[in-house]
C-alpha cells in the first residue's frame, strides 16, 4: 500500500521544483541580453525574448533550428565565430551587424561553450547578444563632433592658443604657429618674449600683464589692443580675448586665448579719424559756399524734374497713340463682320435659317470685340484677367467661325481678284483657351493673309492634332515677307503697312499663343439640365437709356418682373418704398452719374439683407465677393450667364 504521507511530501516537493522553474523561465525571459541555448547537435532549444525580438522568429521558427542558421538577419558571417566557440577556443565578443525592421542594428555578441561537469567535450553552445546600437551611434556622432570642432579650430583665421596651469602650451591652431615660424613657442613665457608686447601709447607689457596671465588669475580679458613684434622688424597691432579654463568642480585648469590681427583696421581708423577731422575744418571753411551751392540744386533738381515730368506726359501720349491706333484696327476687325451679317440680316429677313446663322455670327464677333477691350484694359492698368476662364476650344469649328466672318469681305480686300478657300480641318482639335482670344488671333492672320494677296490667290486654313498637340496654320498665296521682316514679325509696333498698320497684331498673337493649354482629360459628358424659368422681382440700375430697356425687355421675356432706375439715389428710394420688401434681385451698373455701383451694394445691403446682389461692369480690377456682390458680369453679356445668375442658377 502506498503510503500517503509520504505522496505528499512528494508532490509538495514537485510544486516547490516547478515554481522555481517558473522563476528561472521568467528571469530568463526578462534579461535583456538576446539569449539563445543549442545542445550538443548545435540545434536551438531555447531562446529569450530578446532573442526572438532581434532574429525576428517565434519560437515555432526558431527552436530546432541549426547554430548555423539561426541568425538570418545577420549581416555578418558568424561561421568562424560559431567553430571558434566548437573548438573551445577563449571567448571573444564581436560587433555584428543585423537587419531588422527598424533598421540596422549593432550587437556585441558572444559564443561560448557550455561544460558538461565531469564530461570531456562540450554540452553545447550559449549565444549573448548586447544591443549597442546606440552606445555606437552616440560613439560615432562624438567622432564627427570632435572632428568637426578639430577642423574648426584648426581654420579659424585668428590665432587660438591654450595653455595650462603653469602656462605650457597645450595646444594652438595653424594661424597660431605661423605667427613666430619658424618657432613656435611652446610656454606663455617664451611668446610674451617673443612678442614683446605693449599698449598702443608705447608701455611694455610684463609678464603678469599678458591677457593670458591674467585669465589663469581668473580675469575675461575681452577686446584688449596691443601692439606685438611678429617676426624680427615686423610690428603688428592685434585684438586680445583670454578666459579661464575650468573643470567640473569649477577650479581654474588653464586659459584659452585668441589674438586677431587689426592692424589695417586700427591704422584705417586712424586715417578715418584724420579725415573726418580735416574734413570738419574744411567744411567749416565752405558753410556759406555749400548753402549758396544747395539752393542751386534745389533749383536745378525741380527744373529737370519738371523736364522729365513733360517728357513722361509725351511718352505717355505717344503710348495713348500706338494703344488707340491698335485699339481701332482690333475693333473694326469685329465691328467689319457685324456691319456684314446686319446687311445680311436684313436681306435675308424672311429666311429664319439665315436670320439665326447671321445673329449667331454677330455674337461672335462681339465677343471677339469685348475681348480686345478686355485686354486694353489689362494693358492700361497692368492687371490679370479676371473672371474670364478658360474653356474646351474646338480650334476647327473656331476656323470655320473666322471664315464665316470674314467672308463677305473677301472681294472687297482683294480688289476685285478671287479669293479660294484651301480648308483642311481636323476633327478633335480641342485646346483649353479662351474662345474670343483665339478667334481674334486667327481672325489677325486672315486679315494679315488678306492683305497680302491684293489680287487674289489662295487662302490655306489647317488644322492637325499630333499626340497632345494641336496646330492651327494660315497660309496664303501672296507676297510673303523678306528674311529681315521675318526676323522682326512679332515685334510690337513694328508694320509694312506705313500708316495703315499698327505693328500689333501679330505680337498679340504671339501672346495668345503661347496661352492655350493642351486640354485634360475630358469627364464624362454630363446632359445639361434645361433651365428652369423662375420669377424674380428684379431692381435693375443702369444709366445707359438703351442699355436698360434692352436689359429689363431680356429679363421679361424671360418671366421676371422688373422695375428700373438710373441712379444710386433713385436705386436706395426704390429700395426704401414699401415696394422695397418684394425686390429679390438686384443687379447695378458701376459707373453711374451720382456714385458708385460699389458705393450701392452695402446700402442696399443693409436695407435689404437677403438681397442677390450682382454687378455689371465694363472694366476689370475688382473681385465681386471681396465687394460684396454675389456675382459679376462683365460688358457685353452673355444673355444666358445673365439670365441664369438673375434666376440664381448658378
């Protein structure tokens, strides 16, 4: 039978051995060594965490692994390290290098054999690994700093030395040594007598006197000016700071001090000085001569600048000149095919078809005209179009539209001879530009074309699409240019044409040019909703007697009630009267006879808060919502971009 007593004493023993087990396992676990134990077949049996951490295996990875194969990040060969430790050779540590996801890191490792008591050979081999990847990194950055501060010292241009307690030279930069070569003086003794020093009025310096001496004492010596022998007859005047060296515990261990040569600066000072000295005197002399000789250029400087201010006026005349020269060629460019199509129009007035092409082509060359008034007035004030964007541009249907423009001019332009068409167009020859910009351009070459073939001939109009580019030519039959005039094209006012040219069509060209942008891809084609018509209840200001009615008969065709005023002050009635409350929009001119447009919209603003406020202008340079307008529409309007901002659409 067994005996129970003595089961218990067993299995309590059994806890006791498990619970130190335990213990071991954890401390084992926690050392913060990478720790990796193979038996005598130098396969792993047990590894730390640390272990796991630095090879990056679980132990399902690593346990029964080969000594030789349980290091798969190391970037070293550990071969002979491993037989070292096989062979029972004395252990040595080693840097080794692994890769790990955080980067690379340095370990301080060791193999050693691990003894079997009472056993020749070995039981197998303990591997210990010691992070120290940052002791290395600090280690490596201290090299470099100490480099960098030893090429620092070594390149400063002033004369660096440090001394020790008893004043033996402990160290100097080059510019230091070269300041008694061949000799260098290796005490503070020997370069006081090397230098002789003395202060600028002549008194020698003794020995306790040197900056130096005095820094052992304890004294910051700080911009001290002495005059020292550098060589057997060469006497220079040098800039002194000294400081004590202390230690850790705040004692004086040595002095550093730093000499510069100012020679040339303390002898320039005294020249200045000199200088500014009989300079005093004579001015004291000339006084009342330099007041006579003031007054003379007093009046001197307000006759050239009155001189120069009628030269700026002409220059600014003659610039008003070329611009309105430009200005009336560009304009009668657009206003040629509007006076055609209204002929046609009226000739053509019981043929709807016709009467819709000519209406069409006569907004066209309208917009071709408001764009060459937009660009006046950029040209006037130097500004950047606004509010004017770019737009997917069919560069053949733009072709077709010059044509179609210029057309019933064709004879005239030629006197009397024939004018072919050469048209060769490309579909999908679309460029991100702006439309009236690029149907002025071609509308430029056609005239130019025109003008050139004065009898007739051939007129090309060409578009191709290669890759991601797009090209446009205009080609004729005519005279053509000579090499010079080729040269000089696109220069600005330069012409052929004597006084029936302006030199500014072609460099107007060149500047739209070089605009456009190769268009991006195109989303998918969205189908436009049809505008919806909603009533508003309009307050219209306009000065303009035409403009207005034109304006208010568009928006009532269009359903919106609409009540109209000439000024700000007829405006802000409107908008006081009982009448005021039902107003929902309220579009203004800017340039009215008694202010403002500006001026209106924060006084219609806080009469009326919900008011959708919108301006018309002929001129740029303003930001609607900056000023307070909900939206801007710019001279000629587009009657669509009106209607659609009135009906709050947009």
């Amino acid at each position: 039978m067994t005996n129970p007593g003595l089961t218990d004493s067993y299995t309590e023993v059994a806890r006791g051995e498990g619970a130190q087990i335990a213990r071991l396992h954890a401390l084992f676990e926690a050392i913060s060594l990478a720790i990796a134990i193979f038996d005598h077949e130098q396969r792993l049996v047990s590894a730390n965490a640390k272990f796991r951490e630095l090879t990056g295996m679980d132990d399902r990875q690593a346990i029964g692994r080969s000594i030789y194969d349980a290091f798969p990040n190391a970037l070293a060969d550990l071969t002979e390290q491993i037989d070292a430790a096989l062979e029972g050779r004395p252990v040595v540590a080693y840097q080794v290098a692994f890769q790990h996801r955080g980067g690379v890191r340095v370990v301080e490792a060791t193999f050693a054999p691990l003894a079997d008591p009472g056993s020749v050979g070995s039981r197998g081999i303990v591997f210990a690994g010691n992070e120290i990847t940052e002791r290395e990194e600090l280690r490596e950055s201290l090299a470099r700093s100490v480099s960098q501060l030893e090429t620092i010292f070594d390149v400063i241009p002033d004369s660096v030395r440090v001394v020790d307690m008893d004043g033996r030279t402990l160290r100097s930069n080059t510019q230091a040594q070269q300041d008694h070569a061949p000799h260098t003086p290796s005490t503070l003794r020997e370069l006081w007598q090397l230098d002789r020093p003395k202060t600028l009025d002549g008194t020698s310096l003794f020995m306790h006197e040197h900056p130096t001496a005095r820094a052992l004492r304890g004294e910051r010596v700080r911009g001290e000016t002495l005059s020292v022998r550098r060589g057997p007859e060469n006497q220079v005047i040098i800039e002194v700071n000294a400081n004590p060296l202390y230690d850790e515990r705040g004692r004086i261990r040595g002095a550093v001090t730093v000499e510069r040569d100012v020679t040339f600066r303390v002898q320039l000072t005294k020249k200045l000085e000199e200088e500014a000295r009989r300079t005093a005197e004579l001015y004291e002399r000339v006084s009342t001569e330099a007041e006579r000789l003031e007054r003379m250029v007093q009046e001197r400087t307000q006759e050239v600048l009155a001189l120069q201010d009628a030269r700026s006026r002409e220059r600014r005349l003659a610039a008003v000149g070329q611009l309105a020269a430009g200005v009336m060629h560009d304009v009668n460019n657009a206003l040629n095919p509007i006076m055609a199509a209204a002929y046609l129009l009226e000739a053509n007035a019981n043929n709807p078809v016709a009467v819709r092409d000519y209406a069409v082509r006569i907004a066209k060359a309208a917009d071709t005209g408001a764009a060459t008034a937009a660009r006046v007035g950029r040209f006037i004030r130097q500004e950047p179009l606004q509010g004017v964007r770019d737009e997917l541009v069919d560069l053949s249907t733009v072709c077709d539209e010059v044509v179609a423009m210029t057309r019933p001019m064709w004879a005239e332009r030629a006197r009397g001879g024939q004018i072919q068409l050469k048209r060769e167009v490309a579909t999908g020859a679309l460029l991100r530009g702006i439309a009236g910009e690029l149907r002025e351009a071609l509308l430029n070459l056609v005239q130019n074309a025109l003008d050139a073939m004065q009898t007739g001939g051939t007129l090309g109009i060409l578009t191709s699409v290669h890759d991601d580019k797009v090209e446009v030519a205009v080609s004729d039959s005519g005279i053509g240019m000579t090499a010079e005039v080729r040269e000089r094209a696109f220069e600005p006012f330069f012409t052929t044409k004597g006084q029936m040219g302006t030199g500014l069509g072609l460099a107007e060209v060149y500047g739209i040019v070089k605009r456009p942008r190769a268009p991006q891809p195109a989303p998918e084609a969205i189908k436009e909703a049809p505008r919806t018509k909603v009533s508003r209840r309009v307050l219209l200001v306009e000065d303009h007697n035409d403009s207005r009615e034109f304006m208010t008969a568009v928006l009532e065709t269009e359903g919106h009630r609409v009540t109209s005023a000439a000024t700000v002050q007829e405006a802000l009635e409107r908008l006081k009267s009982p009448e005021g409350a039902e107003f929902e929009v309220l579009v203004t001119d800017i340039g009215l006879p008694d202010a403002s447009g500006w001026d209106l919209i924060p006084q219609a603003r806080e009469l009326r808060p919900s008011l959708r406020i919108g301006v018309v202008t002929g001129w740029e340079g303003h930001n609607a919502p900056s000023e307070g307008a909900d939206f801007m529409l710019r001279k000629p309007i587009r009657t669509s971009d009106f209607l659609t901002q009135v009906a709050g659409d947009a």
